[in-house]
C-alpha cells in the first residue's frame, strides 16, 4: 500500500471512532440536546462525523481501493439481514 493510501485508511479509522463518540453522546444526553459551550445539538454533530466517512468512503472508491460495485452488493445484502434480524423498518 502507499502512504496515501495508508493516510486515507488512518483516517477513516478516526472518523469511526468519532461517529462512536457522538452516538455516545446522542444516547446519554439526547439526540436534539446542545453540545455544551456550542448551539450544535447532538444531531448536528452525529450528521457531521457521518458526512466525514462519507467522503472517506468516496476516496477510498476513486482511488480504487475499494469497488463500488461490491459496497452496493453488501449494503444490499444488509438490508436483507436487518429485515430478516431486527425490528428496524424497511
């Protein structure tokens, strides 16, 4: 792998451990409660970690590192085992 590629992983990374953290946040103190010393709520920051993986996602996809075409192939398969798993509606 190159260095760049190697940075890009090392940040997505971060970018799930802050994702992590914010759903922390949104389940202790409420998902439309304020982030203290910012009028950002909990929602706010939880759309914008997501947002961040996203656009790692997006590199990691132009740069060829991952296939599109199988990440539309797992997300399906996904959907498929939450219908079948949990009581999340579809």
């Amino acid at each position: 792998m190159t260095n760049e590629s190697i940075e890009v992983l090392h940040i997505l990374q971060e970018e799930c451990a802050e994702v992590i953290q914010a759903i922390s946040k949104v389940n202790r103190f409420g998902i439309d409660n304020s982030k203290p010393g910012t009028s950002k709520t909990n929602r706010d920051h939880l759309e914008e970690e997501i947002g961040d993986i996203l656009a790692m996602i997006e590199i990691l996809q132009q740069s060829k590192m991952i296939d599109s075409n199988k990440i539309v192939n797992a997300k399906m398969a996904k959907f498929e085992k939450l219908k079948k798993w949990s009581n999340i509606k579809l």
